[in-house]
C-alpha cells in the first residue's frame, strides 16, 4: 500500500497581507488563520512546494473540511508519477499525460475473486482534470516557471493542449483534452436510504448498548471499571442515536452534522430551530436556520443533556474533558474527527449485517431531498391540478429553490433530476404520493417502538402495553401498506 503523501490540519496560521508602520515607514505581518489546511510532500518525505502553494489558495477560500483532502488525494497521483519517472512539473509533456492516464487506467488491485480495476473511469477522469487544473494554475499564476505554457488552448504553444468547454448543466467551463476517459454511470448514485436500513441501523446500535447482548471480549472491558464503563456505553448509544434522527430530520452533509456548534444551538427547544454553518459555500461558512417541531427539538436536547451529563460524570471522576465547541465530543469528553463519526456509522452498518448493499451517511441526505420535493409537488398539484400535465421550468425553479435553502446547496439545479424523478413517479402513478406518507407514517411509528423497547429493556420498566399497541398499529400500517403497493404494480 502506497504511503500517503499528505496531512491535515485543523487549522494553520499563515502570513497575511502586510500591513504599513506609518512611525517606522516599514512593514508588519498579519497572521491569518486558515482551517482545515492541507501539507503535501514528495514520496521522499521533502516538501512538495508548488502544489502546496496551489492547495494553500483553495485552502484559504473554502471552508468544507473534505474538499482540500479530497483535492490532495487526487494531486498525490500525478506527484507520485513524477517522481518515479523524474519528470519535473515544467516538462511534463502531451506524451507524459497519455502514459499517466494508462498507468491509471490498467492498474489493478487484488481481491478474493482475483483482480479488479484500481478504480473507475469517473475516479480517473477527477485525477486527470485535477492533474490539468494544476498544471494551468501554474501557467497563470507563475508563468516564468517555464519557458512555455504548460497547459493552454491551440496555437498557444502550451506543452499539453485543451480546449475549454461550458457544462450545459452548471454552466460552469471545464477544460477537455483528447485522452480524458469517458465518464461512466455512477452506481446507485443519488440513492435514499430506506426505512428497512435505517431500522436494522437503529436496532444494532441498542444491541452495542444492551449489556445481555455484548460479546465477551467487550464485557471484559467493564471489570475494571464497571461505571465507567456503563456510562461511556450510555453517551455512545445518544450519540449514535443522535446521528440518526439528526440525518432523518435535516438532511446535513455530514460534516454540517459533526460541525454543528453547541452554543449556537442550546435553545433549540425554545426557538424551534437548529443554525447550521452551510459547507461548501466559502468562508466564512454562511449561516442557514432550519425550522424544527416541538417533537424534533425534545429529541435535540435529549442528547444535549446526555452530552451534558457524560461531562459532568467525567468530571465527578476526576477525568479532564477538553468540551470541544461543537456538538460531537468523543467518549472520554474530548474532541473528536469528523472521520471517526463515518467510520462509526460504517461499523454499525457491518455488524447489522449490511454488506451487500450500499450504505452512507449522504444516502440520508438523498431521502430527505427527494421527500422536500415530494411535499412541494403535492402541494402544488393540490392548488393546481392542471400541473400533472406536464412539468415547467417555472415549477422546477421554484420547487428546487425552496428545497436549496433548507439543504444549502449553492445552485437550485444540482436538484433537478430530483425534481425529475419525483415528477414522473407522481405524475404516473396516483397512488405514490399516499404510499409514501403511509410508509411516512409507519416510520415515525416504528422510532417510537423501537424507542420505548430499548427504554424498557434497559430502565427494566414494564411497557408491555404500549409496546403492544404500537406493534397492532404498525402490523396494521404494514399490511396496507403491502395492499397498497399491490394494487399500484397491478
């Protein structure tokens, strides 16, 4: 396995702009803070400085934690190639460019069946457009590298020649050259988690809480400290739990989720609304308010106190938590990594037996866009039932626009082919709407079951009644729920 070739940091301070002394005529250098900043290095452990200086920019004007390491791991191809060919950045030529994208193209990896490709096209066309981009950075901002232009359009001259296109969607230009891989079909991309996952989720994380449930090798972990031990387990199940309803009721990327700032959202109960910082839209992150019911904000502070709770416990023990500012802490009350609250959720889905099947955290955010649409189409459909006939780039517009502001994407038309989906499944069948509330329905009926199962088995309480009652009615939604489906597929 190769070494990798980078590091993050949480935040950097760097020079600034600097500032004139008007007593001394001379000058003075104002530090500015730079987060989630990214070092590169040659695979010989020296300092990689030019692409330093280009990540450092895009460092500087994003505030999304992924994005400089996405950026990075995909820049580490192209400075791994170099090296080993002893091509310096200046020289890197149109034949250098055809090598490099064959050596992407056949690498394999092995597996249990045999060989693989390494990755897919769509992975190789990012490591090939970044590459590009690289390269044309330094033709424009440090020219003088080089006697010529490393990248540039015809009769420029340019070392690898391109030609600069417009995408029809984002309408954003891109640069395209001849050895650039056709793109391929992501598998199930843009796909909603369904109810059935997010049950088998919820219910594995209350088996890791139940203690008649736990394996061996974790009971042995208690002997030493058995309360300790217990109330770790306690914070760890509402965290988990947390993660969950949160994703189900907002739709955060998940790096909003882990970001969410503790102080800016202690009153939930009373403002009925939860303050996201907005990823992916430069820095400082803008700031967007997402309205909340009074159930969601009970729910909210349920882990808040929890939080509070575990810290106070910590304390009373003599142990010394950091509290980190945002809402995430880890188990022993000190900061915690992003990476660790998706990995988390990876774990979870293994030992709930999800491997066969694709499972993410932004699979939640896909659920609740298309079910954002779904309300705003009915709605509209209810007002104007002539809309059926036939969608308008008025109704998308609109639709999409509202739906942006709760999720925090920067252009409405990234949810177009929401909107599309959503459309046609509506449109061709009338049933799809009263099915998806049902399924609606018998989701929020079986939280609640799930919820006063795990209270009684764990609080030893006797809620044999209510547990009946809630299993009646969810049997009761199921099989209409089954009948319906039925009748729609007839």
């Amino acid at each position: 396995m190769a070494k990798q070739l980078y590091s993050e940091y949480e935040s950097v301070s760097v020079p600034g702009h600097p500032m004139p002394i008007q007593k001394t005529g001379g000058f003075v250098g104002k530090p500015r803070i730079v987060m989630n900043y990214v070092l590169i290095r040659w695979p010989n452990g020296r300092p990689c400085n030019l692409v330093n200086f280009w990540i450092a920019e895009f460092c500087a004007s994003t505030g999304a934690r992924d994005s400089a390491q996405v950026m990075a791991a995909l820049i580490t191809h192209f400075i791994r190639y170099c090296f080993v060919k002893s091509v310096h950045f200046k020289d890197f030529s149109e034949a250098h460019f055809d090598e490099f994208t064959e050596q992407l193209v056949q690498e394999t990896v092995s597996t249990l069946t045999g060989t693989r490709p390494k990755r897919n096209n769509n992975r190789t066309r990012l490591i090939q457009h970044t590459t590009l981009n690289f390269l044309y950075w330094i033709t424009t901002k440090h020219p003088s590298i080089a006697e010529r232009p490393l990248v540039g359009t015809e009769h420029s001259g340019a070392n690898i020649i391109v030609s600069f296109e417009i995408n029809s969607k984002t309408k954003r230009s891109y640069m395209d050259h001849p050895s650039l891989v056709a793109p391929v079909p992501y598998n199930d991309d843009k796909v909603a988690i369904d109810e059935h996952t997010i049950q088998k989720i919820q219910n594995e994380i209350f088996r890791k809480r139940d203690w008649d449930e736990l394996p061996a090798r974790s009971r042995l972990k208690s002997i030493s400290d058995f309360e300790l031990y217990d109330a770790n387990c306690v914070y760890l199940y509402e965290r988990r739990m947390f993660t969950i309803r949160m994703m189900k009721l907002t739709g955060l990327r998940p790096e909003e989720l882990f970001d969410l700032d503790l102080q800016l959202n202690q009153n939930v109960s009373d403002n009925l609304e939860i303050v996201i910082h907005t990823k992916k839209r430069g820095t400082p992150a803008p700031v967007r308010r997402f309205k909340v019911n009074v159930a969601s904000a009970r729910q909210f502070k349920v882990y808040v106190d929890a939080r509070q709770a575990h810290i106070d416990f910590l304390h009373n023990r003599g142990f010394f938590c950091t509290q980190p500012t945002n809402i995430f802490m880890g188990e022993h009350g000190g900061s915690l990594k992003k990476e660790s609250i998706t990995k988390e959720f990876d774990r979870l889905c293994k030992s709930a037996g999800l491997t066969n099947i694709r499972v993410c955290l932004s699979m939640f955010r896909h659920r609740f866009v298309t079910r954002q649409i779904n309300i705003r189409l009915e709605a509209k459909f209810n007002k104007n039932p002539r809309l059926r006939e036939g969608w308008t780039p008025t109704l998308r517009d609109d639709i999409c626009g509202e739906v942006a502001r709760l999720t925090g994407h920067s252009d409405p038309a990234s949810l177009f082919h929401y909107f599309h989906a959503e459309f046609k499944a509506l449109t061709s069948s009338s049933s799809y709407s009263s099915l998806l509330e049902a399924q609606d329905e018998l989701d929020s009926v079986k939280d609640t079951l799930t919820a006063l199962e795990h209270k009684a088995k764990l609080q030893k309480t006797d809620l044999s009644a209510e547990i009946q009652n809630l299993k009646a009615m969810a049997e009761k939604l199921e099989m209409s729920l089954s009948s319906s489906e039925f009748a729609a597929n007839q």
